[in-house]
C-alpha cells in the first residue's frame, strides 16, 4: 500500500501553531513565577495538562497498555522531563524569556551528537562542524566573562542535557507505548516533583513558601497547561503530516514568537550579541538538518540499487 502524500503546507502550519503555544505557556510560567515559587507552578500547571492526558488516553484506550509504563526507557524520560522542567522553568524565572529560548534552540544539535555518541548513529564531518559551530553562537548568547554575562543561562545548557536524556530515550521507546500515555507518565511525574519541592523552594524560587493562589494566577495557569498539551499535539502531527527535512526547520519560528513575546509582555530587548548568536544557531541547525535529509536521501537511492 503506497504511503499517504505528505502536506508540508498544514504540517508548517502546525509547527508554527505548536512554537506559539509553546511560547504562551512560557511566558504565562515566566510572569507567575513572580507571585508563587516554582513547586507550585509544576503542580497547578500538570495537574491541569495530567487532567487533559487521562481525558485523551480514555478517549483513545491508551490506558490498557499501562503494562508498557514499566519499560526502563520509561524512567529515563522521566528523569529527562524532570530535570528539563527544573532548571528551564528556574531559568526564565531570572533571565529574559528570548535568550533562554536562543540557547535552548541548540537542542537539535545536541540531540546529533548525542545520538552519534550514544547510539552510533553516522555522523558525518560537515554535521560535527554545524554541531561545534552551533555550540559557539551559545557561547555568544552567554559570553561567559564579559559583561551581560547572566549565569541563568547555565540552568538552559543542563536543561539541554535532560532534554536529550529524554528524547534519547523516547527513541529506544518500545513502538507498543501509546504516545498519550508516555506523556501523561511524565506530566504527572513533573506535577509530583513539585509537591517534593515544598522543603527546597528557597533554592529555586523568590518564596520558600507557596503563596495564595488568584483567580487570575489559577486561570493563566490552566491556560499554561492547555497550550502545553496543544504545543505537543500541534508538534506531533506536523511531523506526522509533512516532511521531516522541510517541517522541522519551522521550529525555529519559536525564536520570533519568544523575543516577541519578551518585548511585549516583558519589556527586554535583545542585544546585537544574543541576535548573532541565536542566527548561528538557527543557521547551523537548518543546515544539519538539511545534511541529514541528503544523508537519508542517499541511503534509500542506494538500498534501491541500480536500475534493471
């Protein structure tokens, strides 16, 4: 049976839809981690998303596979998604909302090397250049010893290592684990971490306390937990309906949206050294991607074989 034509128009669409909502749930975190410390943030918002989750896995019968949720990969994506979620959500509480996601958005790059160290995966030459050249325009954006130096952004650079932990992971993930169930397993697991929090608040947060909640502060952080549920939906089915090499590169929209998102809600204007680093990045992962589109391309013209 041939495979179903791909729609790169809708799967663009989408994983610009998915870099907006991402966007929204980060600065909505970034403006109530002024009133309420980080724990609490990490319960309200995934008891929120976990709600949405349990909906979507009775709806698809997600849950009679929860055998699956015992699988090792299962408690390395967790403590990704944890650890991820810890330092990131830290990070934003104390640097501007544009620069994290400039340094975040080395991700992919880190994900490749990852993968050629741990999974030996191929990784040509022209790939590690991108990768070490992607990796000098964060050391831009951080300029670590020089003024503007923000030592936040360390906590983006540990949130990458637990972001690949996780996707590492996710792709040694047993095929019989239903996707919603994976991600409710780590969205409740991220809503109890914040409830261990309780007696360590004062090292990641303002309060050592939790604070009395708002109806404005309950509602932004309900809609922080929809968007973030939404932003994965989005991003699953733009890579599902479109094609990998011409979707993915569409992530770095999330850059627009975030200095966007910084300025206006936030105040902060990126200097002309987060915006030459955060182009090198963007650069450099476009064109990794684009390496591996060729590499795959070549692969499947030479499992062809000639032609008779």
């Amino acid at each position: 049976m041939p495979a179903a034509p791909r729609d790169n128009a809708r799967g663009i669409l989408a994983m610009n839809a998915a870099s907006v909502a991402f966007i929204v749930g980060d600065s909505i975190v970034k403006a109530v981690s002024t009133a309420m410390p980080l724990g609490q943030i990490m319960v309200l918002r995934g008891a929120v998303a976990s709600a949405l989750l349990v909906a979507l896995c009775l709806w698809t019968g997600a849950f009679a596979a929860w055998r699956t949720l015992f699988h090792p990969t299962l408690g390395y994506r967790l403590v990704g998604e944890i650890g991820a979620t810890l330092l990131y959500v830290t990070a934003l509480m104390y640097m501007p909302l544009g620069n994290a996601t400039a340094i975040f958005q080395v991700t992919p790059l880190a994900i490749t090397a990852a993968a050629a160290l741990f999974l030996g995966e191929t990784v040509g030459w022209r790939r590690w250049t991108a990768i070490l050249v992607g990796f000098g325009g964060v050391l831009i954006i951080i300029r670590p010893g020089f003024a503007g130096f923000d030592r936040s952004a360390f906590l983006v650079l540990g949130a990458v290592f637990f972001v690949v932990l996780r996707d590492l992971a996710t792709s040694q993930m047993p095929a019989g684990v239903p996707t919603p169930l994976a991600v409710l397993n780590t969205a409740s697991a991220v809503m109890i971490t914040g409830f261990v929090l309780i007696p360590f608040e004062g090292i990641f947060s303002r309060y050592t306390e939790w604070q009395p909640v708002s109806d404005r502060h309950a509602g932004l952080l309900a809609l922080a937990g929809c968007v973030l549920v939404l932003g994965y939906m989005l991003l699953t089915f733009a890579m599902r309906v479109g094609d990998m090499s011409v979707v993915a590169p569409f992530r770095y929209a999330l850059l627009i949206w975030s200095f966007l998102a910084g300025l206006i809600f936030f105040g902060d204007v990126p200097d002309r050294w987060t915006l030459l680093g955060a182009a090198i990045v963007v650069m450099t992962g476009i064109y990794s991607f684009q390496r591996e589109r060729l590499r795959a391309r070549a692969q499947r013209a030479a499992a062809s074989g000639p032609v008779p």
